[in-house]
C-alpha cells in the first residue's frame, strides 16, 4: 500500500470536546472512584448534569430529580462494591436531603431534625464528599438549625 491510499481510509478524528469530556471522566474515574460512581448515578438521573456537585449544588434542579438521585445513591449505599462507594451513596443521599429542604423546601428524608443534622454533620466533616457539596449541605444545616420553627416543629406544634 503507498502512503495515498493509507490517508484516503483513516477514520474521521472525534470532535475534541466529547473525546476530550470523556478522557476526563475516565482520568477522574481512576483517581476518585466513589465520586465517579456518585457522579454516574447523578448524570443517569439528569444528562444536563454530569456531576454529583452540579445536580446537587444546582438550586434549578427539580425536586424530582433530587429525589429519584437520593433513592439511587441511596442504593449504592446498601450495594456499593467498595466501602468507598458505599460510604460516598450515604454521604450524597444525606446530600440530596440537604439539597431539596435547602433550595425547595422540602423534606425529602424520614429523619427527624436532630437525626438529619446529625445526618448533615457527617457530610461536612467527611473531606472525601467534594467541597462544594459539603459547603451546600452545611447551608442547609444552617437552614434547619436556625432561629425560628423548624418544619420539625411545624408538624409537631407540642414540642
């Protein structure tokens, strides 16, 4: 074969952003695999957000959104295959609480207020949970323990 022909029949190259994103997502998958496994859940339940940080920390994400990643992160809690993928389900399922009473107002967990800010401490003092998750979660920590009537409260006026 002479060089012309050789030319003539290589592939296309990929455009370089996706190839680029993907390598990227392959590299972090390597050096973070609990977040990587938090991230895939998080793009599954939302593509426009390809990250646990950007669904969770996004205050336009849908409540229903948060909720279907808290019900998967969640699982991979009970059926992760490392401790580290089961440590990080736990820690962004507290998150996805924390996401949907911070930015809608809603209580998405069964936890009372001091078993939820338990919940909510656990997440800020873990330096694995990256660091804008952990910064969202301790607003909502501040949210809940603030001055005034918690939603805890509201439900039971007798406390």
């Amino acid at each position: 074969m002479n060089g012309d022909t050789d030319r003539d029949h290589r592939p296309e190259p990929f455009g370089d952003e996706p190839l680029r994103d993907t390598l990227a997502w392959v590299l972090r998958a390597f050096d973070q695999p609990a977040v990587s496994a938090g991230d895939w859940i998080a793009h599954e339940v939302d593509p426009s957000r390809p990250s646990a940080v950007a669904l969770l920390t996004d205050p336009t994400t849908p409540v229903s959104r948060i909720r279907r990643a808290r019900v998967l992160w969640a699982a991979l809690r009970a059926e992760g295959e490392t401790t580290g993928e089961r440590t990080m389900g736990s820690r962004l399922a507290v998150a996805a609480a924390a996401s949907a009473f911070l930015f809608h107002g809603e209580r998405i967990s069964n936890h009372d207020d001091e078993a939820l800010l338990r919940a909510l401490r656990s997440v800020t003092a873990d330096d694995s949970v990256p660091a804008e998750v952990r910064t969202m979660v301790r607003m909502a920590e501040l949210k809940l323990s603030g001055p005034g009537p918690t939603r805890d409260a509201a439900r039971h006026p007798s406390r």
